[in-house]
C-alpha cells in the first residue's frame, strides 16, 4: 500500500485505487488535486493487486495511515474492487467516513453459480441459512443498512453485467444513496471530477430520501 498527498490543505479526500502503485497518479486525479488544492486536502491510496483474503488488514493499515496523518474524516472516491476496502473500513470505523462516491463498486468478490443459488435460497428463508460454510471471503452485503454516510454509485457505461448487478444491490441496501452511470467516452475523466466535486456538497447528516428522486436529481450530472 502507497499513500501519496497530492495536496495539503482543507478536508480531506481519499482516493483509494485497486490498481498497482508502480502505473502512477492517473493525470485526472492530479487535475483534481490542483483544481481544489486550496479547498481540499487530497490523497491518493494505492493498493496493487488486491488479495481478497486480506481486505481487513488493508482496511486496518488505511485507518492507520490516515491517523498518522491526523485525518479524522474524508470524503473517499474508489474504483472497482477497492470499495470493498471502503466497506470494511465502515465497519471498522464508520466515523471516518464523511462521504462516498464508489465508481464500478462491489459488494463482494465474484462468486460461482453454486454460491449465487444459495444467494437466493437465503433470501427465500426466513431465518437464512444458519449453517452455511465460510468460505474465508468479505461479504458487505448484511451490513450495508448498517452505514449511515452518502453513498453516490457511479457505473460506468459498458462494464461487465456483473458490477452492473452489483451497481444495483449497492443503491438498493445503503441506507442514503444516489446513483447514476456515465457513458465510456473520452470526456470520462471530466465528468467524474464533475460528480466528485458536486457530491461533497451534499450533508454528511442527510435523512434518507426517496430513491427515485435520488437517482433522477444526479442524471443530470
């Protein structure tokens, strides 16, 4: 894990990239960084290949370095399988958290077709099934009502029907969410700093609102 601070002064803004260290800052967080330098204080997490099995102890070491770095609450952008850092640090220390914005997000590994029929049959008893194997692997899916930050959930466009599936797990059990999906296109980029830079307006105390009305009020972003 790398922590790099790309700015220095105002709240704090924590990217956090599944992606290995050694690609570099992608240029459009950097644009970010200089964009809001004066306003935000921004910093960029980058976890290489992520390893399933340690998503707690990553979650851990990020707490950590933000604390060594006196960062009492952020607001967290992340990319693909680091929202699954995101959760565990929510359930670690859901106070750090002010807000989110989780770009093609999960709520848990991949997982086989034998494990998606037992998915369904949980959901079809009434007390789930108390006996079911542990397979060693983070799931967020039963403490997701459980967090009680803004949650914005970004698809982009043409992604596999797999994270679109998840896209619509994630709005449908946070508690306080939004979501909208972004067309792969060359102006990517800008539309995302455009959707982090209006989600930090949004109160940290924000009462739980009507879904459709969330997700029709962010479309136009």
């Amino acid at each position: 894990m790398i922590i790099e601070e790309l700015s220095e002064s105002g709240r704090a803004l924590c990217f956090l990239i599944d992606t290995p260290s050694d690609h570099g800052v992608p240029p459009w967080v950097s644009a970010f960084a200089d964009h809001q330098k004066s306003e935000m204080r921004v910093l960029k997490i980058s976890y290489g290949a992520l390893d399933y099995q340690n998503l707690e102890v990553l979650a851990r070491d990020t707490i950590e370095a933000l604390a060594e770095r006196r960062v009492r609450q952020a607001a967290f952008v992340t990319f693909g399988t680091a929202s699954l850092i995101l959760w565990k640090i929510a359930l670690l220390q859901q106070k750090l958290i002010r807000n989110a914005i989780v770009v093609n997000g999960e709520s848990r590994p991949p997982i086989s077709r034998r494990e998606r029929f037992i998915d369904w049959l949980e959901h079809k008893l009434p007390l789930g099934l108390p006996f079911r194997g542990y397979n060693g692997q983070f799931n967020a899916l039963p403490f997701l009502q459980r967090l009680r930050f803004p949650v914005f959930i970004l698809s982009v466009d043409l992604t596999a029907q797999r994270l679109k599936n998840e896209a619509a797990i994630l709005k449908q059990e946070l508690p306080i969410a939004w979501s909208a999906t972004l067309e792969d296109s060359p102006d990517l980029p800008e539309k995302l700093l455009e959707c982090v830079r209006a989600f930090q307006v949004v109160p940290t105390k924000c009462p739980q609102k009507n879904r459709l009305r969330q997700t029709q009020s962010y479309q136009q972003v």
